[in-house]
C-alpha cells in the first residue's frame, strides 16, 4: 500500500461523518484529507416504480458527508502514526497474547520464524479469529458477541459515460476517472 504493492482487493470508499471528521481534526489530518473527499449531500431512492425520491443527509446544504478512499485514509493513518513513534508490523500473524504480561506471540510470515514482542499498548486487529480478543474473552465481566451475515459482498459500478448525464440531472455527482460518486 505505502511501500509494497497490494490489490487493494474489495475495499470501497469510506464516509466520514461528524465523528470521523472530529477524529482527524483531533488527529492533525482533517485537513490534508478533506481535499481528496468527495461531499455527498445525500442518497437517490429508485422506487419499483421507476420514482426517484433524493433523501439528503441533513438538514440544509452544509450538512453533508464526506466520500474518502479507504486506502489513500489507511496511508495517512499508518504514516500519522509512525511519525509520532508508533511501531507497525505487517506480515505478523498473532498466534497468542498475554494479557497480564502484554506479551504477544507472532509468526512472522516473511521470515518463516516465531517471535514474542512485549509492549505497553496493543491494538488488536488481528481479524475475526482473533488471538487477542480470544485472551480478552478470559476476563472477568469481558463481554462479546460475532454475527455471521447470510449474504456476500456486493459491488456496483457505474462507468463513465451516458450514465454520467442521466445522473446528474438528478443529483450532483462527481465524475472520476472510472466511475461515479453521488
């Protein structure tokens, strides 16, 4: 993503609201990010009878929402971070944690070998099957819930072209290289 080149797979844009904006504002990143958002006012309903209803987002024009792309996000988050001393790993799976030692125990996927790192903070995202929430589980009080979804992933795109015009006479959109954003 930053140094490596990785698909970036079935990511999709982000939208930040008050509260993610309030994060990067807190963060120093507002904004750097704000010039590759894209504001969203609101959303186009198409009824079964071919009816088109807009549903703004707010309640006047300044209240919106932001599109930002999830990876172009990530790297400002991951370079945020490490400006201000925090240490990353990739490539690590997380096989174990101690919770009372701080203690986490790594397959390092590169180099084939196991590793124990201790730290004073850990932050945990380590997927779905996660070591560390598994130790967490362990803890008095500790509370937690997983829900599998029925269905799969959906995509839909809209390329570049007739569909641009239709939209727009709608509601404003903005047009990309590949696709567009309402």
């Amino acid at each position: 993503m930053r140094r490596v080149s990785i698909s970036a797979g079935r990511s999709i844009n982000l939208a930040l609201s008050v509260r993610g904006i309030h994060a990067l504002t807190e963060a120093g990143l507002w904004d750097e990010m704000r010039r590759i958002t894209v504001p969203m006012k609101g959303r186009m309903i198409h009824s079964d009878a071919a009816e088109l209803t807009f549903q703004p987002y707010g309640r006047d024009d300044s209240e919106v929402i932001y599109a930002i792309s999830r990876a172009d996000l990530n790297v400002a988050l991951i370079n945020a971070a490490e400006a201000r001393g925090v240490q990353i790993n990739f490539q690590q799976r997380c096989n174990g944690f101690t919770l009372k030692t701080r203690k986490l125990h790594l397959r390092d996927e590169q180099a084939d070998a196991d590793r124990v790192l201790q730290r004073d903070v850990v932050i945990g995202c380590d997927g779905s099957a996660s070591a560390i929430r598994n130790e967490m589980l362990k803890v008095n009080r500790f509370d937690f819930s997983q829900q599998y979804l029925e269905y799969g992933y959906k995509e839909l795109t809209i390329p570049v072209g007739r569909a641009a015009v239709t939209l727009s006479t709608h509601m404003p959109c903005t047009s990309g290289l590949e696709a567009i954003t309402c």
